[in-house]
C-alpha cells in the first residue's frame, strides 16, 4: 500500500472530529491532518442526523486545502468513497460485497456500513480555503438505525482492525486517490466510482420524490437520473 504524508492525531474521546479540523482549520492549520477520536459525544451524519460513535469503530476526519474552485468541492467526497472502498477491499475477504451508494456511503452485501461527510468552506475568490471529509466506519460494531440495513467490517468473517490500524489504510488509499487525482484527473476516480455503483438503468428514488433509471455520473460527479425522457444531473441528494 502506498505510503501517506498526513498527520495522525489520536484522541481518546472529542465531540466531533470534523469540528476540531473546522477549527484547526480555520486558525490555519495546513494541509494534511487526520484527526482520530476513539469515541465521539457528538458525531454528525448527513442530513444532520446524529452518528453513533462507539469506541471499536473508525472516526476520522482530514484536512485537505486543494487549489480548486468551491464547485469541485463534491468531487473529494466521491474520492474519499473510492479510497474507502480501497481501504475496505484490502481489509475484508470478498471484496465483491463492497458497493457504493451516491454521493459517499459504502455498503457491504447491501447495509450501510461507511459514510462520509464532506465540508468545504469558500475562499475569497471562490475557491476552497479548506475541505474537511469526515469519515466514519462500522468496524466491529453496526449501529441499529430504523429503517435501513446496517453491517460491520467484523460481519465479514474478520477480526474487526483496530481504528488506529484502519486509518493507516485507509489515509494511505487517500493518498494513493489524490495523487491519481493529481496525474489522471477526475475522470480516472470517476471510472472507479462506477465501477463499485449501481448498475446502469436500476432504478433510483431521491427522498426529494425524484426517481429515475441510473444514466451514471456527470463528468463533474453530479449524478445521472433518466426519467420522463430526460436525463437529470443532480449535485446533490439522498437516495432513499
């Protein structure tokens, strides 16, 4: 595995991780750190839901400063998703079982098992002054949430890696993405998107009430919906 440049910081409990790097980074920290939390009091989801945050599972957050435009911002989620499934794949016996979800969940044999949460603040110039992906993993224990399947890397067979253990993957899977990133461009993580995402044409539903055959991703990230004749590019959403 690819070695990585980033700076680990491991704490025993925090509230959030994503809100000790919000401010980290807002004071100026630079580039590159990774803050690690062993339990969380306060963890955040999408959609501001909470996030079971128990000691045994991963709670990460990252620090990048990209020289991008702030429209790139949900690229970095979608590439945060890739090196996960990287991360995963090198961890668990059948990598098969791994799928992705749009924008940034992962799934295993088809429970949640990984979110990701991406948090960009603008520059003066519309640019990114910073991007935060907050990263959480059910590794040896899945959260019961009402209404949707849930799974652990431990239900795999394994012994579940420590959080410490994992994050070293899984920032080293980051590093490895950002550089193709670098070289390859978006097109190159948006192949690898696809290639763990839902098959061409099943059939999608957004909570918004917008459903259609999967048409694939955009050239920017944004997600493809063909319905009614036309193919719609979402930026944003939340597949039900």
């Amino acid at each position: 595995m690819t070695q990585h440049r980033f700076r680990l910081r491991v704490h025993e409990a925090l509230p959030s991780t994503s809100d000790l790097v919000a401010q980290l980074a807002a004071a100026g920290e630079p580039d590159g750190l990774a803050v690690l939390a062993r339990r969380q009091t306060a963890g955040r989801g999408t959609q501001g839901r909470a996030w079971e945050s128990r000691a045994g599972n991963l709670h990460l957050s990252v620090l990048l400063r990209p020289n991008e435009p702030l429209r790139h911002a949900p690229q970095w989620g979608l590439l945060a998703a890739v090196a996960l499934a990287d991360a995963v794949a090198a961890t668990i016996p059948d990598a098969s079982a791994i799928a992705l979800k749009w924008p940034n969940d992962l799934m295993i044999h088809g429970a949640k098992s990984a979110g990701i949460l991406a948090e960009a603040s603008a520059d003066d110039h519309g640019g990114i002054a910073w991007l935060c992906l907050g990263i959480g993993v059910n590794l040896d224990h899945a959260p019961q949430v009402e209404g949707r399947a849930t799974a652990c890397l431990a239900d795999t067979g394994i012994a579940a890696p420590t959080p410490e253990a994992f994050a070293e993957t899984l920032l080293a899977a980051l590093e490895a993405r950002r550089s193709q990133r670098i070289t390859e461009g978006f097109a190159a993580i948006r192949a690898a998107w696809l290639d763990r995402g839902p098959a061409l044409a099943s059939h999608l539903a957004l909570s918004s009430g917008i459903a259609g055959r999967f048409a694939g991703l955009a050239d920017d990230g944004r997600l493809l919906l063909a319905t009614g004749g036309r193919v719609h590019a979402l930026a944003s959403g939340e597949l039900t």
